[in-house]
C-alpha cells in the first residue's frame, strides 16, 4: 500500500495545500466581492431548478 514516508508526505502536503487555498482565498476576497456581485441568486435559481426537477420526478412517478 503507502509507505510511512508516503503517508507523512500527504498529510503535510494536504495541510500546506489548505492553508495555501484560505491564504489566497482572504487575499482575493476584495475583488469577489467587486466582480462577483449577484452570485448568491444564481446559486439560488440553479437549486431552485434543481429542485423543479426533483419534483417533477416525484409527482410523475
């Protein structure tokens, strides 16, 4: 399977990794909130279609 050295190696890869991601993520959250205004509804048009589907496939069984 994995070596010790294998898995030490993707543990610590895997945190760096995540602490990489929210570092960026605070650093570009300025310019989200600038381009990326309105987001939030289309997340909600897309669940809401989502669960359109859903529906219509359980009253037409």
């Amino acid at each position: 399977m994995f070596s010790k050295g294998q898995m030490v190696f993707g543990v610590l890869f895997a945190i760096a990794f995540i602490i990489i991601l929210i570092r960026m993520y605070k650093k570009d959250l300025n310019l989200h909130k600038i381009h990326y205004k309105g987001v939030l509804w289309v997340l909600l048009a897309f669940l809401g279609f989502i669960g359109m589907i859903v529906a219509i496939k359980v009253i037409f069984k």
